[in-house]
C-alpha cells in the first residue's frame, strides 16, 4: 500500500510539467498575440528575426513585429512587388530584407516604402524582367543591394540605372549573371565594392578601366574570381592595370587564363605583357595585320596573275607563229628520223653492202 502511494505521488509531480510543454501544441498559430510572428513564418530566438521558407506566399506577410529588424523570405511565388508591399503595418526597424526564390518578375514604384531604415536588400536568384525607376525610392539608407543570377531572364542595366540613380549605395553584388562587359552604368558615385564573380567576363578594356578611375570610384573594389579570362593580347591593359592596383582585387592572385590552351590554368599575376599573343582568330593587333598581309599577298599573285594573261593576249599572234615554227621543226626532224629507219631497213641496200666484189 505505502509502495502504491509512493508511485502515485511520484507521477504526480511530473504532471504539471508535462502540461507545460504540451501547452504549445494546444495553442493555434492564429491565436498569436498582436505583433508575434505570421502564421506561415517562425521567429529565431526573438521576433526580430522573421523567416517565411517555401511557403509559396504571392504577397508578403502583413502580420509582421513591428520590431522585425531581419526578414527572411524564400521559396515563395511572389511575383510583383506592388507599391507599398510592406507597408501593410510600419516596420521602422527593419534593416534587412532576404527575398530568395521569390519568382519576383516585376519591382513596382514604390514598393520598399515603409522600410525607412532598410540598410541590405537581397533579391537573388529571381528572374527579373521589369524593374520601375523608382522601384528603390523610399529607403534612403540602403548600402547593399545584391542581385546575384537575377538578371538572366531580362537586360536590365538601362532600368537599374535609372532606379539606382538617387541611392547610396557601398556595396553592389552582380555575381552569376552572364555579363560579358563592366556594368559601368550600374555603378554609382561612392560605391566600395562590386562582387561580379562567377560572370562571361573575358577582360576589362581600357575604356571600362577608365571608368573605374573615375571621381568617386577610385576606391571601388572588384571581386572577379570564376569568369573566363581570356590571355591574349586584348588582356594587356587589364594585365597592367591589375598590376598597379592589386588592393582594388581582393581576390586577384587567384585570377587564372581559361585560355588560350598554352595558357589555361596559368596564374594571370605571374604572366609578362609581352607574353600575350594573338591570333588572327583573337581579333588583337598583331591578328588583324597577320589578315592583312594575307590578303595583300593574295591581291599581289592576283595582279601578276592578270598581267600574264594580257601578255598571251596581246602577243597571241606571235606566239602562234612560233607554235606553228616549232611543229614545222619537230615534222622536219621526224620525217629525217622517218628517211633514215627505211633506209636502214631496205633489203637490197644490206646486200649490197655484203658483196662488195660485186
């Protein structure tokens, strides 16, 4: 009996425990209190630190904290961002906004307002096709903007000039997207860093050099790791410039030639200037007049080939006349040859000649 009480009382005191933690599960996501986190999104550790992951959501959440400072959202069908698509209750405090995944096409007017001190902005891996010029107006402190393999689908760079026009921005992330030039329109005054690893770039010209030397950009620094460089001839300036500036490349002794083949794999800070060659194929300087020279040889064999025929033109008649001189020699010459092989083979001529008593 005293054993039975014992159990008893022992279960009993694990009772209110046990409903504590199941208490949770009883609660409905939508009996959250005002200001918790949405029902389709989770708070790490605080609210202001929102997820939404693959929740295929087609607008942004409107019951967010108001003291959200991160906001994640990935996975979703959101499509357009529609002007004021955060502004369904204010978020002064939020600083940055994740948008990965989104399937966002289109960036109305205005759709960051209400974000007043949105410092980081992440919209990559989204299909961009439309982007408004002023897509960005409304948060006046953004600093970073990345766009990392969003700008596949569309060019844009006329539509991100224009919204890109008024903002401050220190850090701009490019990577992914198959450029093949120096976005130079992209790049606005005061801007630190630009992250265009993993493009189409073969080289920078003198011409997207200059740019990048320009007032307010001298202090600008490109990470260009995992593009194709291309180690011609066309690489010198690029080759020198690097050089000069080797802290403007953070990542620029890992730079390395995809080709041409004698060259793949070679570290591009190790290379000389004048080991740069060029084919005719490579379009450099010495390319095109290797194709010149060609083609002067060609127009020259063409011009003497053009003289000798109008000299046999104009001498037709005499060579003619000295044709028909040499056939008239060779038939005098065969027909001597002719005289003597019958005078050799006739009979009466070879007796004669063994009975000379006769």
């Amino acid at each position: 009996m005293a054993r039975r009480q014992a159990r008893a009382a022992g279960s009993g005191r694990w009772l209110p425990w046990l409903g504590l933690a199941l208490l949770p599960l009883a609660v409905p996501p939508a009996a959250a209190a005002p200001g918790g986190c949405p029902s389709a999104c989770y708070c790490v550790a605080t609210p202001e630190l929102v997820q939404c992951r693959y929740e295929r959501l087609e607008e942004p959440p409107r019951e967010l904290p108001v003291s959200v400072h991160n906001l994640s959202i990935v996975g979703s069908n959101l499509s357009v961002l529609h002007r004021a698509a955060f502004a369904a209750r204010p978020l002064p405090d939020l600083r940055l906004l994740r948008l990965h995944h989104d399937n966002i096409q289109t960036i109305e007017d205005m759709a960051l307002q209400g974000l007043p001190a949105l410092r980081t902005l992440d919209l990559s891996h989204n299909p961009l096709l439309s982007v408004a010029a002023g897509a960005f107006a409304g948060v006046p402190l953004l600093r970073t903007l990345q766009l990392n393999q969003a700008l596949l689908a569309a060019p844009l760079e006329e539509q991100l000039a224009l919204a890109l026009h008024n903002l401050s921005l220190r850090r701009l992330e490019l990577a992914g997207n198959a450029l093949r030039a120096l976005p130079a329109t992209l790049l606005p005054t005061g801007l630190e860093e630009l992250d265009l690893h993993n493009n189409s770039l073969q080289r920078l010209t003198a011409t997207e050099l200059r740019s990048l030397d320009a007032p307010g950009l001298q202090g600008l620094r490109l990470t260009l790791g995992a593009n194709p460089l291309s180690c011609d001839c066309a690489l010198r300036p690029f080759l020198a410039w690097l050089r000069a500036t080797t802290a403007r490349v953070p990542d620029a002794r890992s730079l390395r030639c995809t080709g041409p083949p004698p060259l793949r794999g070679a570290t591009l800070l190790r290379l000389r200037p004048e080991g740069l060659a060029c084919s005719a194929t490579e379009g450099g300087e010495p390319g095109r007049l290797e194709t010149a020279s060609y083609v002067f040889f060609g127009i020259v064999l063409a011009l003497i080939g053009i003289v000798f025929l109008m000299v046999l033109y104009l001498n037709r008649r005499g060579i003619k006349r000295w044709l028909h001189n040499l056939r008239e020699a060779c038939r005098d010459q065969m027909e001597g040859y002719h005289y003597r092989y019958e005078q050799d083979a006739d009979p009466r001529r070879t007796s004669t000649i063994g009975t000379p008593g006769l």
